[in-house]
C-alpha cells in the first residue's frame, strides 16, 4: 500500500515504447493511472513515460530541422496534449556517446561538455555540447505540433566505461562528471535557458548479465566497488 509519507514524483508508464508496437496503448495507461491517483485524493504524483530520441526523424539534426518521425507524430501529440493539460513532463532517454559512436564524425569534446568553444550554431542558438543539442530537438519538434508548455526531464544518460570502441573508464568519469556540473547550473539549453533540467544517470550498477554498451554504463561494479567517483554536489 502507498504510504503518504514516502514521496513519489513520477510513475513512468513504460520505458521507450515510443515509437513501437506498444506505442497505441501508452496514453490510455497514463490516463487511467492518472485517474486513479486522482480518486484518491492524490494530486502530486505526475504520470508519464520515457521516449526514445528516435521519435525524432534524425537524432542528430540542427535542432531548427528536427520533426517528429511519421511512425511518432500521432501518437507524439495526443501524449503531448495530456502531459499539458496536467502540467507533467516528459522524460527522454537521451544518450550523446550512442550518436558519437553511430557517426564517427562528432568531436569527442562536443559529446563530453569539455569543448572550449561552440560547435554547431543554429539560427541565434549556439551549442557547447551534444546533449542540450539533442534535447532542444526533441523541443523544436514538440513546438512543430503546437506544444510549447511541456517539459522535458532526462530519464537516463551515461558513457560506457568498456565494452566497444571509444569507451573507457576516463571518457565515462569525464562525461557523467561534466553532466552532472552542468545540470546543476541550472543553465538550462539555449532554447530553454530558464527551464533547469532534471535529470538521472544511468546507471547505478554494471550489468554483468548483459553485453556491449549497456552492460558497462554503472557507477559501480556489481561486487559494489566503483567503477569511478561522480561528484552529484553533495556533501
């Protein structure tokens, strides 16, 4: 049973089901799940879901080209206009080494908030790293289908520390480090410079039972030891 002294912020409906073949069933769980928060009396638990940058037609686009994909849109929308009408945001899972490694082309530093000077300049926006490059997308597509309130939250990040080329346990202590700082700042992106983000880290633990990528993406290894220090501002 829910306790009311245990705070819950989020219930995220699935994770990365759109785009897909559950994708047609995500709203309707949210609204009942919403409503039946709302029977209950309780009004400070948002309900969501996560989505995939692949709802994007490119992942890594200028952010003024980006649109949602025709497999996304619909559902896209009808997702946006519940999360507007309660005031919820929306979570992404938005992963910059996964780009950097799928292109070859995109600076190391670029991917890792450690670029001393812009790297893509779009219309008046300028963009020190990848990451506020893809969440402004996801924004520039979202205002495409009249969506303009919503906010976006960061589900899940990290940098492989092994497993494929291009990982390692340095790349992965600069990366999350340098996320974690920048998130902090409550900079916000240059599209949304007064809209801090939320965010998490991915993940807590290295998956043994898994391979590639996201078998070495944990702070610690599974015996508890850390694979490498985060500092998350805390005393």
């Amino acid at each position: 049973s829910y306790h009311r002294s245990v705070i819950i912020k989020y219930i995220i409906v699935g994770n990365e089901l759109i785009p897909g073949p559950l994708a047609p069933y995500v709203l309707t769980a949210m609204e009942n799940l919403d409503d039946m928060l709302s029977r209950h009396g309780i009004s400070s638990i948002s309900v969501t879901t996560t989505v995939l940058m692949d709802v994007l037609t490119y992942v890594y686009t200028p952010p003024s080209q980006a649109f949602f994909s025709s497999s996304s849109v619909d559902f896209m929308s009808s997702l946006l206009s519940f999360l507007d009408s309660r005031g919820y945001p929306l979570f992404v899972n938005v992963y910059p080494f996964l780009v950097y490694y799928a292109t070859g082309k995109i600076p190391l530093q670029y991917a890792q908030f450690t670029s001393p000077v812009p790297v893509v300049t779009d219309g008046s926006f300028s963009y020190l790293n990848l990451l506020d490059q893809m969440v402004d997308s996801l924004y520039v597509a979202m205002e495409k289908v009249g969506q303009t309130n919503v906010t976006l939250a960061i589900a899940e990040t990290g940098w492989p520390s092994a497993g494929v080329s291009g990982a390692s346990v340095g790349d992965a202590s600069i990366y999350n480090n340098n996320f974690v700082a920048h998130v902090l700042s409550s900079k916000g992106t240059p599209r949304r410079p007064n809209t801090p983000l939320e965010a998490f880290v991915y993940n807590m633990f290295n998956e043994d039972r898994r391979s590639g990528v996201f078998a070495n993406l944990g702070l610690f290894y599974p015996d508890k030891n850390p694979v490498y220090p985060v500092q998350f501002g805390l005393s």
